[in-house]
C-alpha cells in the first residue's frame, strides 16, 4: 500500500514539473499559430502521450474547431476543418458544454466519446477546457494507447497546464489585435499620406494625358491594389471610356477603346447613374458587375463617382485580389482622392476650353489682321503700280508722235525702276521668296545668327538659351527672316546691346526674348505696332513687325512687345522641337568649312568623321556654310581648288537670287542647313 501511495506521489510530482516546464515554454509565444503547436508537440514530448490536440471555440459558439492536432493525423484533420459540437456527443463537447475535465478510461465503455477514424489506436482520452477569466474559449484532447492511461491526480496536474495554456491563448491572442489595430493604425496613416499626396499632386497638374495614368499608378502603389483605373464620360454622358488603367491589362483595355455603359451591368456605370460609390466585397456574388477577360483575378472591386458639384465626370474602379480587401478606411480616403481627382479633372477640362476659345480668339484676330494687311498691301502696290502704266502709256504716246526725249526717258526708267523695286521689297517683307512645306526642328541658335548676318546687324548680340530650348519648331526660312526683322528693328531703335535668352515656357512651348536697350517706344506706336506700313522711321515700309507676327502665327506661336524708355522686349513664343535621330556610320568623307559655331558643333558631333578644316581638303563632299564669318574667301579658295564641283552650301534660309549665282558659277548645290541626324544624308543624296 505504501509502495502504490509512493509511485502515485511520484506520478503526480512527474506531471507538475512536466506542466511546468510546458508552462514556461509557452509562457512566451505570442504567435498563436506557433503556441498550439508547439504546446500539443511539447505535451506528447513530455508526458510521452499517443496524441494531443486544441480545440477553440467559434465566433457563434457552437463549434470547438481543431485549431492545432499531433502528428499525421492532426494534419489530416485540420485539412478536413475537423470540429465538434459543443455539449454535443464528444469529450471535447463535454468539457467545454461543462467546463470541467473529463477522463473517460476506456473508450470503447464511454457513453460521451466520439469515434475518430484518425486516431484507431486511441484507448483513454482526457479532455480538458481551456478557460480564460470567466469564458470557455476551448479545449484541450490528451489521448493515450492505454488502457486507464489516466487518474484524477493527472487532471489536476494537467489541468493546471490547461490555464496557463488558456492564458497564453488569450494573451497571444490580446497581441493578435494589438498587431492589427497596429497595423490598420498604419494603414490608416499611410492611406492619408497617400490621399494628401495625391490631393498635392493633381492640383498641380492640368494635363489629363499625364494626370490620369499618374493616379493609377499612385492607388496601386500607396494603397497595394491590384489594378486601379479611370474612366471619364463621353460627350453624351451614355458610356464611360477608359482612360488610364494600370500595368499591361490596362494597356490591353486600352488598345481595346474598353468602354462601359452608364448604368449598365456594371460597377462603374452603375456608380456614375447613381453617383454612389459601389462595393462588391465577393464579385462571384455581385450582382452589378462586369466580368473582365483582363483581370480575372480580381475578388473584390470598388467604384467610386467622379462628380463636380452635380455634374458628372466619370469614375475610378479599384480592384483586388482578396475578397472584402476594402475596409471603411479605404472607401473614406479613397473617395477623398476621387473628389480631388474630380477638381483636377474639371480645371483640366476648363484649361482645355479656355485654350480652345483663346486659339479661335487667336485665329479670329490672324484672320482680320492679314486680310487687313492683305487689303492694305493691294492698295499700295496699286498706288506704287499706277505711275508704272501711266508712264508707260506717255511713253508710247510720246514714241507714237516722234517727240521721245532721251532725257526724260531716262528719268521715266528710273522712276519705273524704282517703283518696281519698292513692289519687290513688299513683297519679300510680306511672304518672302521661298518657303519650306512644313516646321521642322530647327536650331535656334544657327537660325539667330544666319538672320543677323543677312540683316548685317552690327550691335553687338548676346545670346543665353537654356539646353531645354536649343531647338524648335519652324520653316527655317520664314523663321530666319522673321527674326532678322525684330533683330534689325531692336538695331534701328538705337540699342547698344542686344540680348536674346530662351528658355521652356511651358509643356512643348519656349520663350524667345529680345531685349534691346534703344529709346523704347511711346504707347502709341505700341498700339500700332503690328499695323502694316505704320512706321516711325523715314524710308521704312513699315512691314518688319506684321511679317514677324505673320510667320510667328503661322506656326500656332505667339508675339508680344512690352517696352518702356531705355528698355524694349519682344516676346515670342514656339513650339519646342526634338532633333530626329538616324545611324550615320556609314556617310562620305566630308570636308566642313565653317566657324566654331553652334551648327558647326551639331554637325561634327552627328558625323563624326566629317573634318573641320580652315581652308578647302580634297575629299568626296565638301560643305560650306553660308553664315562662316569668312564665307567669300572660302568661297574663292574653293573655286582656285577645282572642288566647287564637290561643295554644297547649306544655308539656314534660302534666296532664290543667291542661290542661282552661286550655281551658275559651278557649285554643286545649295541646300537647307539639316538640324537633325535624319535629315543630314540629304546633303549627299542626288
């Protein structure tokens, strides 16, 4: 009797140290998926038991769902969401339904026992209830291969284990929430960060092109969606037209003109006609929405209206992966990213229509002003021709009567000439003597020199134009002439100094300025300035400015003068250009004679094979450019050299006149200066 007293207080001090040590390895894991685990490995560890498993109860209570099982067969069971009712006809169910240990010692003579085809082996089951303050959040399953494997001593010893595993759930569990509210507290703070970024970004932006697939990107990124994408109404608000989605499905929808009916079946028609955001937290069971080829992944959607106080403007679609992924965090914030999108989109529109009325405003006023022009220049040649055809009728008349007087008919030639000479110069200011078909990328520092050059500006020019605005948009021709007449007025005016700057002014837009500091001009003569014929200076047509004003405007440009004693500007605004690229490995040998300047630097660097040299070298072409400050010597030495046959001249902006001296006296060709690498092997081309 002592001896079975002795092994029984043996048993029981075995088991309290064994649930000691089970207690102190789990005291500190706070993963719960972790702790059950390691507590049913640890439990068939220590107390050598056949299989150990956990139950925790449901939301509703009803089920004890294995949430952690030994072995082969718990992963079997947790595979098969293996769970059992409470109260019902089980030990587990028992313990729970009663919150008190159960030992049944033979479970083949247990009424309360459910048979488990995963454990065959079972033959004494103990369960014990996992309770934490005043709840029974669970269950714990202690089965053995013996036969009364268990007395209540044990439950007593295991029992104890039991609450210091209900505490450690329920702590790992306090730190599962502290971990989420964490991290929704995060994602709430970054989803702000985001909205208020957003909400910077689109105030800035009023081009749609940029703007939309801007945003796109921003949701996906900030906010760890799946796609995102932005539909805008068509003019007769019936579809909703993609306008910018993200990555390749939403290139493909593009390319496709993805459009959806304004509430039709789906997500964003229907928010748009509603002008209510749209939730489908498990699209399968949505009846609203559309089902897309392009996104077949997606598990939850969100549409959110893009309105303008009443008036509607589209829609953005957010999608996920995951089913109910948006929180009331996500629609709060998101819906404030849509109603700034909204704002943005609406300035945009707004900029769109100003833009729109200010170039028929624009156009309008061309339209008067040339027809003016034109009006006025008939007028003109019409008085300057009349004393053409009645001189010639007194000549005849004289010659008819035998009383021509060579005195007079030299004076009547000259009279003529002159008259004829006046009409010609009128006519190069108004249109000049050749035009290109179509603006080309033009460099505007070549073009700046070639105009003073041919204007023979001698005021000295100081030229800043930022590497942005190196190039632009225009007939070189027209352009050259346009800018030697502000270049030679600026001269004219009395300037000591000129400065010309250019810098970007806006998206595909640079701005000229010609500053002179002559004696400026009076308010009056502003108001006329761009008046045909008006001028303030003896034996000037009167035609500089409207010429510029004519080429500038024909190249969608602008120009404005403001001007003030000591100081005048000419504004002129350009498109920007962009220089064509080409491979040019495999070019002629080139002699280039011509300055260290701009052109000079472009065309070495496009072929870089082509020598610079100061004087005429044989090789297969030679070219010689018009504006070289030494250009008739040059000229001359390649005429003594034989190799006029060889040389072209390229020009920034051709004469009709100089062109065919030049050919006639054997030159090769006279070309256009090219200011792209595309358009350079035209200089060898037959």
């Amino acid at each position: 009797m002592k001896a079975h007293q002795t092994s029984g207080a043996e048993r029981q001090a075995t088991l309290l140290n064994a649930a000691a040590r089970v207690s102190r390895s789990i005291a500190s894991i706070l993963d719960l998926n972790i702790l059950l685990n390691r507590t049913v490995d640890i439990i068939c560890d220590e107390f050598g038991f056949y299989y150990a498993g956990v139950f925790l109860v449901d939301e509703n209570g009803d089920w004890a769902v294995l949430t952690a099982g030994r072995g082969d067969a718990g992963r079997a069971m947790l595979a098969e969401g293996h769970k059992l009712h409470i109260g019902g006809n089980s030990m587990i169910g028992a313990a729970i339904a009663r919150r008190s240990g159960r030992i049944a010692l033979d479970v083949g003579a247990e009424a309360v026992f459910f048979k488990n085809p995963h454990l065959p082996n079972t033959h004494s089951e103990m369960a014990l209830p996992l309770i934490a303050g005043d709840e029974a959040i669970g269950a714990l399953t202690v089965q053995s291969e013996m036969q009364a494997a268990f007395s209540d001593a044990d439950i007593a010893a295991l029992q104890t284990m039991a609450d210091q595993l209900a505490v450690a759930i329920s702590n790992a569990r306090l730190h599962q929430q502290n971990q989420t509210l964490l991290r929704q507290a995060e994602r709430r703070a970054r989803l702000l960060r985001a909205a208020n970024s957003v909400g910077k970004e689109v105030t800035s932006m009023l081009n749609l092109e940029e703007l939309l697939p801007k945003m796109v990107n921003t949701i996906v990124n900030s906010y760890g969606f799946y796609y995102a994408g932005i539909f805008l109404l068509d003019e007769n608000g019936d579809w909703a037209h993609l306008r910018a989605g993200y990555g390749e499905a939403g290139k493909a929808m593009l390319a496709d003109g993805h459009k959806l009916k304004v509430g039709g079946n789906s997500m964003i028609g229907t928010c748009i006609y509603l002008n209510e955001a749209r939730i489908a937290l498990d699209v399968g069971e949505e009846r609203v929405h559309f089902k897309n080829p392009h996104l077949p992944a997606t598990r939850s959607e969100m549409a959110l209206p893009l309105y303008y106080g009443k008036t509607p403007l589209g829609a953005v679609t957010v999608q996920s992966v995951e089913e109910r992924a948006f929180s009331q965090d996500d629609i709060t914030t998101l819906q404030t990213m849509a109603d700034h999108l909204a704002v943005a989109i609406n300035n945009a529109y707004t900029l769109q229509a100003l833009k729109s009325a200010h170039a028929e405003l624009l156009r309008t006023k061309v339209y008067e002003a040339l027809t003016v022009a034109t009006t006025e220049a008939i007028h003109w040649i019409g008085n300057k021709a009349l004393p053409i055809s009645m001189t010639i009728q007194r000549l005849k008349e004289e010659q008819a009567a035998g009383s021509l007087d060579p005195e007079s008919l030299r004076e009547d030639l000259d009279l003529i000439a002159e008259s004829a000479e006046m009409i010609v110069n009128v006519k190069e200011q108004l249109i000049g003597q050749a035009r290109e078909q179509k603006p080309r990328p033009v460099l505007l520092a070549d073009v700046l020199a070639a105009a003073a050059q041919q204007r023979g500006v001698k005021v000295p020019i100081q030229v800043n134009i930022a590497p942005e605005a190196a190039y632009m948009m225009a007939d070189s021709t027209q352009i050259t002439r346009a800018l030697g007449n502000l270049l030679q007025n600026a001269a004219e005016a009395g300037a000591g100094k000129i400065t010309v700057s250019a810098a970007p002014a806006g998206e595909n837009s640079l701005q000229v300025t010609i500053r002179d500091n002559g004696t400026g001009m009076s308010a009056e003569a502003l108001s006329k300035a761009w008046t045909p014929f008006f001028t303030t200076r003896a034996g000037h047509h009167g035609l500089g400015l409207p010429a510029a004003l004519h080429v500038v405007t024909q190249l969608q440009g602008q120009i404005g003068i403001h001007s003030k004693p000591g100081e005048t500007d000419i504004e002129v605004h350009l498109p920007a250009g962009q220089p064509t690229l080409a491979d040019l490995n495999h070019t002629p040998s080139i002699c280039l004679l011509d300055d260290d300047d701009a052109w000079a630097q472009f065309f070495t660097q496009a072929v870089p094979t082509a020598q610079r040299a100061a004087a005429p070298q044989p090789a297969d072409l030679l070219i010689l450019d018009e504006n070289a400050e030494n250009f008739h010597s040059l000229l001359e030495a390649v005429h003594q050299a034989g190799l006029a046959g060889k040389t072209v001249i390229v020009t920034a902006a051709m004469d009709v006149d100089r062109m065919t001296r030049m050919l006639r006296a054997g030159i090769k060709d006279v070309k256009l200066k090219p200011y792209s690498p595309a358009e350079i092997p035209a200089l060898w081309a037959k």
